[in-house]
C-alpha cells in the first residue's frame, strides 16, 4: 500500500517536472508584446493538397485560395487525388488547379501522397516555387491567410505554421473538444513558443516550407502515422525554428462522433510513440546539452495523457489494496481525488482557451459555455485511446469522410460564406 502511494506521488511530480512549464505558457500572450513583421517580399508558393474521395469539399478550399487578397499570379495549387474513388480529380480541375492521381494500396498515408505529388511537380516545374503550403482539401482559409503567412516566412522562418481554428465547432461536443484542443495549441503553445524565440509545431495541416527545406530534406521522407510531429523534430533537431503567424486563420473540419474521433485520436497516440522511438534519444541529448526547443518537443510528441494513464491504474491498484484491508469506502478516495484534479485540471484548461479565444468563436454564448463544461469529458476520452495506442494491434491510417461547410451549424457556415 505504501509503495503505491509513493509510486503516485512520484508519478504526479514527474508530471509536473514535465508539463508544469506550459503553465507559464497560458501568462505569457499578456506579458510580451509581439515584435511588429518587417515588410513581406513577394514569393512563389506551391499549393499541396493531398486528398483521398473529397469530392464533397475539394472546390471550396480551392475558392478559398482563388479568393486570397495574396497576388494570385504567384500561388499554383496542386492536387494529389490519392487513391480515390469518387469525382475528386475532376471536381479540382473544374475548380482550377492542376490535379495528378495516385492509385497505390500499399504505400497508403498522407506522407506517401505528399512524396509523390512532390515528385510530379519536381518534374514538370523545373524552376520550383519559393515555398511550398500543405493543406488539408476539408479546410477553409480566412482572405488573407496567405500574405499573413508570407509577412513571417519574409521574416527569415523558412518553416511557418498559423492559427488553426474549426469549421464545425458547434457541431457536437466531439467536434467542440477538437477545436478546443487546437485552439490552445495555437494561442498557448505555438504563440508562447514564437515570443520566447523557441520553436512551434506542425499540427496536422496548415503549414508553410520554403524550398531549402525542401531541399535538405530531400522531398518528403516522412512516412509515420504522425508526420506532422515526425516533420517537427526532425528541424527540431536540425537546428531550425519553426515560425508562427498568429492572424493566418485557417479553419478545419473536425470529426463529430465519438467513434470517429477515437480511431484519428488512437492513430495520432500511437505515432507519438513512434516519433518518440525514432527520435527521443536525440531529442533528450539535445534537451541535456541546453536546448529548450528539443525539450519542449519531447514533451509535445509525448503524449501527457500517458501520464494520466499511469496515475489511473496506480490509483485503481491503490482502491483494490485498500479494499483488501478493510477501508471501505475510504479506499476509494485517492482514486477520486486524482479523477477530480484531473477533471478539474482539464476544465480550467477549456475555460482559459474558450474565454481568451471567446470573439474568435462564432458561436452563442451558450453553446461556449456548455463546451467549456463538456471539455473535460473529452479529455478524458484520452485515457481509453491512450490505452489502446499502447496495444500490440496494427494500427493504419484511415480517412475520415468530411462535408460540405454547407452542413456546418448556422453561425459558422455564415463566417465561412462571408469569407
């Protein structure tokens, strides 16, 4: 019973240890003032798109590039429709950009259809593009996305990733608990990051590289379940910073269910894992040689509900030990008491974004103040997902079927239509 105890202890300090610091993240957007971008130089993007039977969405984000206050003359998007099975490549060539089509069920993932429209485009643009976006065919960009991006990659970051926000926020509380979830990771990890000159992270979608980056890296070598992290530490450790432009907005669709956002959740646990196979060594020596940076993505591509997992069932050992000595229902309450911290912990950590992020959000203030109440059930929903990621079972990437801004809820589908 006592070497429980101690073992939760021990495990509620190296949490601490670990992820205390991002407490004074969350003070730091109120006590530095960002330093103003110097004037933006023109530059040549490439736009990549890997889409896989987005049929339903693939034009829109297209018009959301055709509508940017950018110079047009300098953006050439490009669509890999990768595997699909429905009218994606027609529906992007109607829509104006220049499409190429994969069909390969081996090398199947994000990273594999990046390599190969990399590839193509290396082929038939000889002269490149100064930097190259990747984006996601569901998202929306605000009209100027692209030159907000442009003042930071202008600024000297060759890699720039920007403010993700949600196209479906009030979809459910599933989709409420993702954006949440990016929402902070945009206003209380990357934006703190970039004002103390460390390094962002990629998440996901929305992001800029030059084609330097391009080169050193020779195309796109990135092939885990989370190549957006695996991208990450690899600059990371490299040397290199990854800027951040906080009025580039991009909007995401999120997934609405449950069971949806359980098996894109488990993938992404389980390629954290796998980034901390490949890379933690690294990362950790870079961390002990003084670099807060390979720290700061140790922590990130760890997941810290692994943390929470560990105090659950030293907890559950704690309740079943005193049970067998007779404390009744007093053995249940260091288990209780970790349940309500982490609850509570989860809470404040919705309430800070959701009040701070309130006039980004397009949504009555009653459907906030309910997400900011059914937050903490989400997070929680990491402690099964973490489980699982942690099985011996395979584990692939699978699309996930989006939708038409049209079938957003009323407040955001008028955000959209006046973008």
């Amino acid at each position: 019973m006592e070497i429980l105890q101690n073992l939760s202890l021990i495990l509620a300090l190296l949490f601490a240890a670990c992820c205390g610091y991002q407490l004074i993240y969350v003070l730091l957007p109120f006590l530095i003032r960002r330093c103003p971008q110097r004037r933006a130089e023109p530059h040549s993007f490439a736009v990549l798109i890997c889409a896989r039977n987005e049929e339903a969405v693939i034009g829109e984000l297209i018009d959301s590039l055709h509508g940017q206050t950018y110079d047009q003359r300098l953006l050439q998007i490009f669509v890999m429709a990768d595997n699909c099975t429905d009218g994606t490549a027609p529906a992007a060539r109607a829509a104006g950009a220049a499409v190429y089509e994969r069909f390969d069920r081996v090398h199947v993932g994000k990273g594999y259809a990046l390599e190969a429209l990399l590839e193509r485009i290396a082929a038939d643009y000889s002269n490149g593009f100064d930097g190259y976006f990747v984006f996601d065919a569901d998202n929306l960009l605000a009209p100027d996305y692209i030159e907000r991006m442009n003042e930071v990659f202008s600024g000297g970051h060759e890699i720039v990733t920007g403010y993700r926000s949600s196209k479906n926020f009030g979809g459910s509380w599933v989709s409420a608990g993702h954006s949440l979830w990016f929402l902070r990771e945009s206003a209380f990890l990357n934006h703190p990051r970039s004002l103390i000159g460390s390094s962002c992270a990629i998440s996901g979608t929305g992001f800029l590289f030059s084609r330097r980056v391009l080169d050193e890296q020779g195309g796109w070598p990135f092939h885990l379940l989370t190549e957006d992290l695996q991208f990450t530490a690899h600059h990371v450790l490299s040397g290199r910073r990854v800027g951040y432009a906080p009025d580039a907005i991009l909007y995401d669709e999120q997934p609405t269910t449950l069971t949806q956002s359980m098996r894109q959740r488990i993938r992404w646990a389980r390629g954290s894992l796998q980034v901390i196979r490949r890379y933690g060594r690294r990362l950790a020596l870079g961390a002990a040689g003084g670099s807060f940076s390979c720290f700061d993505m140790l922590m990130a591509a760890f997941p810290a509900v692994v943390f929470n997992l560990a105090s659950i069932l030293c907890n559950a050992a704690l309740t079943v030990a005193g049970l067998f000595e007779g404390l009744g229902i007093r053995a249940f309450v260091p288990a209780l008491t970790s349940l309500g911290m982490m609850t509570g912990g989860f809470f404040l950590m919705g309430a800070v974004t959701m009040l701070s992020e309130w006039k980004r959000i397009d949504l009555p203030a009653a459907k906030k103040l309910l997400y900011m109440l059914t937050f903490p059930l989400f997070m929680l929903t990491y402690v099964p997902v973490s489980l699982v990621s942690l099985l011996p079972c395979r584990i692939e990437w699978k699309p996930i079927i989006h939708h038409s801004v049209r079938n957003c809820n009323p407040p955001c589908a008028k955000r959209q239509n006046a973008l």
